[in-house]
C-alpha cells in the first residue's frame, strides 16, 4: 500500500516581535538567535513530517506583524490549510490585538483549522495560562505555550496543526497529492501563477 503524501501551507501570524522567526527557525532548521530583526514582508520555510503514517510537507509562511505589513500581507495568505496564531505572554497587548488577527485571516482565509500559541514562556508573565486557554477557545484553537529558548512544545505544536488538517481535508475528501513538493521560487506569491498554486 502506497504512503499518502500531503502538501500543507501553513501561515504563521501575529504581532511583530513576539517569536513567529524563531518559532518557525527552531522547527524548521533547530536553530536559534536571540538578537532581533523583523521579517521583512514574509519569511519562508518547509519542514517534513510523518502523521499517523502519512508523509506531510509543510511550506510555512511568517508574515511579519507591523502594521505597514498588512497589504503586502494579502498575497500570503491565499490557499492557506492551517493557521497558527502567536501571542508574547510577557507582553499583554499582543494578546489582546489577536482579534485584529483573526478579523484578518478571515477575511483572506476564512474558516480553516488553527492553534494558539503563548510564546516567550521563559520570560515573567503578563498573561495567565487561563487567559490564553479562553482565547483560544472563542478562536476554536488549541492553546499551548512555548519557550524556543527552552525548546519547548516546539514540535508539539506543528504536529497539532498537522493533525487538525489532517482531519479537515480527510472530512472533506480531499485526495492526497501525487507530486513532488515545489521549491520556493516556485512557491513565492510574486505572480499569479504561483499563487493560484492547487496544493496550496
């Protein structure tokens, strides 16, 4: 029996500074820098996984969070199966702009499955764990925290995504794709052609 293989674009979203680059470095690349730059427009990686058998590629997408971001932001979005959405625990007001967030990826993505994170946990906290539990619950999203200082629940959190997709394409009947993952300049939302990508 043949392995189902499933291309998956996953777009990172939040405010800016609170961990998407590192985020998505510690999983793609386990690397780590604890200085910070901001993503520039957008920020790229792939990732190769197994779920319950069945062999996942992961494209993910870090869009940066300022606000001068936003039109440059749109192109990204499109055809996106998973969204994780990012908070800074030590910093309040990036957990109470996720509403903005998700106003946002609705209006570009609309209802695809998502998790949310509390990142930063290494750091004194301004945000409850119950707090972050009750948004992600008015978000239908998981909630988990993590520390990619710590390396903590990093992976965790990409295979729930994972799983969640998973499950929403197979309800859907989706089949699985037959090939081979693009590269990135095949992949990158510079033309129309690319962005109308089918496995995206």
């Amino acid at each position: 029996m043949s392995v189902k293989k499933f291309i998956f674009k996953i777009v990172v979203v939040g405010d800016g500074a609170v961990g998407k680059t590192s985020l998505v470095k510690k999983y793609s690349e386990n690397t780590f820098r604890d200085d910070y730059l901001p993503t520039i427009g957008s920020g790229f990686a792939t990732k190769r996984l197994t779920i319950d058998g069945k062999e996942i590629t992961y494209q993910i997408w870090d869009l940066g969070g300022q606000p001068q971001f936003r039109v440059v932001r749109q192109n990204f979005y499109r055809g996106s199966r998973g969204v994780v959405y990012v908070f800074d625990i030590s910093r309040r007001e990036t957990l109470e702009n996720l509403g903005k967030w998700k106003e946002e990826v609705s209006e570009f993505c609309g209802s695809v499955p998502s998790i949310l994170i509390g990142n930063k946990i290494d750091l004194p906290r301004k945000v409850e764990t119950r707090e972050g539990e009750c948004y992600g619950r008015s978000f239908n999203a998981p909630y988990f925290e993590t520390s990619v200082l710590q390396n903590t629940n990093v992976s965790e959190v990409f295979e729930s995504i994972g799983r969640l997709m998973l499950e929403r394409i197979e309800s859907l009947g989706i089949p699985p794709i037959k090939e081979p993952v693009s590269s990135y300049q095949n992949n990158t939302p510079s033309s129309k052609k690319a962005i109308q990508n089918p496995y995206w």
